[in-house]
C-alpha cells in the first residue's frame, strides 16, 4: 500500500537526517513512529505528506508516485500536522465544509455527519473564527478534517497532543476504528504511553 525506497533527506553538506530508508506498510496497520525531538520524525511524516520532498528516493502510494502526483495521492490521504497551520478566518463548519467540497465528497449526509464528528470531539464553538480557538480545539479540527473524508491512509504528528481527556480517548477509539475497517494509520508519537494498542509496529527515530 504504501511503499518508501532508499529515501534520504539531507539539508546541508553533513550528516543526512536519514539514509537510503526503506519500509512496506501495509493496509489495516497502526505504525508508530516515536522518538525524541528533532530526531527526524516530522520530517520523515513531511515527506510522506509531501509537504517535503527526499533528496533521494521515492515513495509510492499503490501505484502513485506521491511526489509526482501529489493531488491524486493526497485525496487518498487524511493529515494532522503538528503544526496548526489553519485558516484563522474560517469557522470549524466553513473549514470541514471546504474539506469535502474540494475533494467532491459533499452530498446530503454531509451536515449530519460533520455536526457528529464535531460533537464526538467535544467542539462546540464550531461558528466561531478558527483563529479564537485554543491550541487543543485547532487539533481537533484537524482531526475532524482528517477523519471526515474517511481516507484510506492517515499521516499524524502527535495527533493527541493538547487534548483534554475525554476527547483522547475518543480518538484513540477513533483510530482503532479505522485500522479495523483497512486503513493504514502512521502516527508520530514522543512516547509509547496510552497509545501502545494502536501500533502493530514501531519504527524509532533516530534511523
């Protein structure tokens, strides 16, 4: 499903952030990425997001080059980033609304299943601008946006980050349901505590 080949990220003359890397992931598996800060995860999850591209390598999505067909890739792909780069003057409706008009996906069902998604992760100033919100309320959006096109694959750095407990939990059950139903979940983590159930595998930063 997804397929890395000899990938290697280099900024400057040196030390590469990672070397001639390889893995296969398939569908239906819950893949942690962990380790400490600036150890190359966000950049390893910036390339698969193509937000980056490698300095070698390639990765291919089924049979997509993602880095060659970006737009066909990412309509596959369901993102939360670790950085909260939303738009402040659109509200949390305006925004999923967006979401789904641009990949074609809005239809009759779209209001109810939006207000449930968003009531699911507790957001109930969802009418007012994005940019009054708090650092866990931004996540949950991007949540929200990643979840609402039912992706088949989902790329999140630390996706947990911010939120209050019972929204947690119910991602955590959120991205179970998913690996259940055949997508594939990478997902950054600092850490292994809470999260050790969604993984079927780890992948430790520094490579």
């Amino acid at each position: 499903m997804l397929s890395i080949k000899n990938l290697t990220k280099q900024y400057k003359a040196g030390q590469p952030i990672f070397s001639e890397v390889s893995f296969e992931f398939e569908k239906g598996r819950g893949v942690g990425i962990i380790g400490p800060n600036g150890s190359g995860k966000t950049t390893f999850l910036r390339i698969l997001s193509v937000n980056s591209f490698p300095t070698d390598g390639t990765v291919f999505f089924n049979d997509i080059n993602i880095h060659n067909n970006p737009h066909q890739y990412l309509k596959n792909v369901g993102l939360v980033h670790d950085e909260e780069t939303l738009p402040r003057h659109l509200t949390a409706v305006e925004l999923i609304e967006w979401v789904l008009r641009s990949r074609n996906l809005w239809d009759s069902n779209s209001v109810s299943s939006m207000n449930n998604l968003l009531d699911s992760l507790n957001l109930d100033q969802r009418d007012e601008p994005i940019g009054t919100y708090s650092t866990g309320m931004k996540k949950k959006i991007q949540i929200a946006a990643a979840f609402i096109i039912r992706p088949s694959l989902f790329i999140m750095d630390e996706p947990l980050r911010g939120l209050d407990t019972s929204t947690y939990n119910k991602v955590l059950e959120m991205i179970l349901e998913v690996k259940q139903k055949g997508a594939l979940v990478l997902m950054a983590s600092h850490s292994m505590t809470g999260v050790d159930d969604i993984f079927d595998e780890i992948i430790e930063f520094p490579l």
